[in-house]
C-alpha cells in the first residue's frame, strides 16, 4: 500500500471543508433569504475555514524582530496585482482599532466578500506563482490545484449579500 503525503492528504481534507462550507453558506444565505450578517454561524464557518486554506503551507518570514506567519502578506500583494483591489487594502490599513497583520487578513476577507470579489481577487493571486512562491512552499493548497478549486467555488459566493461590520470586531484576537 502506498503512504500518502501528508500534505496532499491536508489539501484534500481543506478542500473538502471549503466545499462544505461554501456550498452550506450559499444554501442557507439562500434559504435564509436576507443580508447575512457577522453572527451568521454558516458565514462565520466559512472565514474560519478560508484562513486555514490560506495558511497552509505558508513559509515563515523572518522580520527584524520576530519570525512571523501571517495570510496578511499575499492578501495584501492583491493590490499590486488587481488595481480594483486598492481601495480594499487602504480600507484595511486606515480601520482604527486593527494592530495585527491577522486582524488586517480577517477584515480585508469580509470586505473581499462584501465586495463579491473575493474569487476575482483570489484568482489573481494563485495565478501569480513566482510571486506567491515568496509567501508559500511549494506543496501549499495556493499554490497547487485545490487553491484553483476552492477560487472557482468562490465564485458562487457573488449570489449572497452580506453586510459585515469590520470596525467594532476585535479580528487581532478572535479564535
């Protein structure tokens, strides 16, 4: 019996999650039938699920200071690459009250949502390898098909409406 790699076997695993919960989140936002909000457990699921894909496989970045791993560095790359994206890393960086790269992701993922451009943004950024190798190892889901996947399933997203408050969440510390 052939043993499987194990981080192909974590991609599989995310992916299935992000499958479940993207399709539970359009399923219930649709059934629901109104703007969802930040205290809809389905969406709060799938921001849950959406930083455990974008952290896998990330490389540690040394700083002058510490060794930091944060999704916060692709995301904001997104800017670089989408020009539609700038207003969306401003936003993030001007929202009084955020003190973590983290908390920075976890706003700019909502907004992305808000936006219905997250798959757009995404997209840009999986397509973009020698720039997201910086970021990720080689194995990571970003940088292999499931990344792929998971971004076309964003795109079902586009058919829900959400209004989610950035600015009184605590996202430096939640979960």
């Amino acid at each position: 019996m052939a043993v499987k790699d194990p981080t192909a076997v974590e991609r599989a695993n995310l992916l299935n999650m992000a499958k479940l919960s993207i399709k539970g989140l359009i399923e219930s936002a649709l059934s629901f039938g109104r703007t969802l909000d930040s205290d809809y457990p389905p969406l709060q699921q799938f921001f849950v699920v959406m930083e455990h894909c974008l952290k896998h496989g990330l490389k540690v970045r040394k700083s002058f200071l510490s060794y930091n791993k944060t999704i916060w560095g692709p995301l904001e790359l997104v800017e670089k690459l989408y020009p539609e994206a700038e207003e969306i890393a401003a936003s993030v960086r001007d929202l009084p009250g955020l003190k973590t790269p983290l908390g920075r992701a976890r706003a700019w993922l909502r907004l992305a949502l808000m936006q219905k451009k997250m798959a757009d943004y995404l997209r840009c950024l999986i397509i973009q390898r020698e720039l997201l190798s910086e970021f990720y190892e080689y194995h990571a889901l970003m940088m292999e098909e499931e990344g792929a996947v998971i971004v076309g399933l964003l795109v079902g997203l586009n058919v829900i409406d959400a209004n989610l408050c950035v600015k009184g969440e605590d996202l430096d510390s939640q979960g």
